[in-house]
C-alpha cells in the first residue's frame, strides 16, 4: 500500500487523466489527419 500524503496521490490520479487525454487526443488528432 502506498504510504503518500492524499494530495499526491489525488495529484498522480490527475496527471495520470491528463496523460491519457493528451494520448487519445494526439491519435484523434493522428486520424483526422490521415482522411
């Protein structure tokens, strides 16, 4: 179990989203651009 203060993990959690936002978006991106 993770001994991290809840901030941070709260601060993981969010920047885990992020990434995987700015992931779908660049292959949304990627797509459009190959039509």
């Amino acid at each position: 179990e993770l001994s991290l203060p809840p901030v941070k993990i709260h601060c993981s959690v969010l920047a885990e989203d992020a990434i995987k936002a700015a992931i779908s978006d660049y292959k949304n991106r990627k797509a459009v651009d190959s039509q």
